[in-house]
C-alpha cells in the first residue's frame, strides 16, 4: 500500500505563495502519475495538477502560469508552488497517487487565501 503526506498548507495574502509537499511511504515503486487535487466547502473536488513519472505536467485552467507542480523521485516527494495565490483558491488540497490501476490519497492540507 501507499500512503501520502502533505504538508505546507497555512493562511496567506491574496498574492502571497505556498508551496506544498507530499511525502510518499510503503510500497512506492511502481508509481506512475502524482498530482494535487482542492475540495473548497460546497463545491466537489477537482484536479489542480498532476505530473507523470517522467515529468509531462497537466494543470487545471485556473491555475496555470501560477501553480508549478514537481517531484523529486528518488525522495519520493512531489511539491506545489504556488504564487499569486487567489482568495478562489482557498480549499482543502490532497495528494493523489496512482500505482498500476490504483489511486491513493492523503489527508489533505488546509490552504486558505484572504483577500
């Protein structure tokens, strides 16, 4: 099994940056694409980005040219920087893994922009 950690949430500015981390344990090998997806209150849970393993990166509109997705796989880690955060983006983000034809999750990280 593979289990998922994040970290880096926390209260911002709007303008302000974050960069998130998630940490990946178990059985780790073998694992394909790594993204970050948000759940704000009321509304259902969407892709912010994802990175396969040999680096193609996917972003949501919303986001991109100001959210950076990367992993470091010898660490097994992959990160989120975000910079010109918008109140918009105030949400729950969770780290999502896929191993062969499944999908983990992490607990998620609160990130919250006031404006």
């Amino acid at each position: 099994q593979v289990q998922l950690v994040e970290s880096g949430g926390g209260l911002v500015q709007a303008g302000g940056s974050l960069r998130l981390s998630c940490a990946a344990s178990g059985i780790i090998f073998s694992i394909n694409d790594m993204g970050w997806y948000r759940q704000a209150p009321g509304k259902q849970r969407e892709l912010v980005a994802r990175i396969t393993s040999g680096g193609t990166t996917n972003y949501a509109d919303s986001v991109k040219g100001r959210f950076t997705i990367s992993r470091d796989n010898p660490k097994n880690t992959v990160y989120l920087q975000m910079n010109s955060l918008k109140p918009e983006d105030t949400a729950v983000y969770y780290c999502n893994a896929t191993r062969n034809w499944r999908n983990y999750w992490g607990q998620g990280t609160q990130v919250t922009v006031s404006s």
